[in-house]
C-alpha cells in the first residue's frame, strides 16, 4: 500500500487534503474514485477521452513520471482549468512503491 494526498480548494484558503492509502498497479484516478475524493471527475472511467482527471503533480514526483504519451498530450489540451508545465491526467498516472507520498493538486474546476 502507498499513500497519495490530493489537495483542493487552494485558490480559496484553507486548502483541504484527501489522504488515501491505495494499491500499486492502479492508477491515481482509480485510486480517488475508490476513495470518493472530490475534484476528480473522471467522466470517461479512465478511457483518456475527457480530460476531467486533470491534476497538477508535485515535485519531486513529477520529475519522476514516464513522459506523458501523445494522446495524453493532446487531450491536456482540452482540460478546463489552466494547464501548467505539471499537468497530467491521473488516469495515466500508474501507482507504483516509488510514487509513495505522491502529492497531487487538484485544479478549481474540471469543467
């Protein structure tokens, strides 16, 4: 088990944290789903067709995931909140051992 902390509402102090513990081998997104955290849509179940997992990764984690694929590039392009250099969809986001304290900001909207 790892734990990942999702962060919200930080455009609006205070911000509220989501702590979960969740399995390797899943991604982020099915992590907060499972978990019931707010502020991820996740609207297409992970099919990278709607872009409403939008999240921004934080250092040092961000430096250490793969490159984003070119479908997951292109759908960035559509997300509601601005994209900045550490976006990622959390439905591409593989849980592994490494990625344990992962922290992951929640943009204000995914609409």
């Amino acid at each position: 088990m790892i734990t990942i902390n999702f962060i919200a509402n930080c455009a609006r102090p205070p911000c509220t944290e989501s702590t979960i513990h969740c399995k390797t081998g899943q991604n982020a997104m099915e992590a907060a789903v499972g978990a019931n955290v707010e502020g991820i849509a996740a609207d297409c179940g992970g099919m990278l067709t709607c872009g409403t997992c939008h999240v921004y990764v934080r250092e040092p984690y961000a430096s250490q995931l793969p490159a984003p694929a070119p479908d997951e590039l292109a759908m960035l392009e559509f997300v509601a909140a601005p994209r900045r250099a550490n976006s990622r969809l959390s439905c591409q986001i593989v849980l592994t051992e490494a990625l344990d304290g992962l922290t992951l900001d929640l943009p204000e909207t995914q609409y």
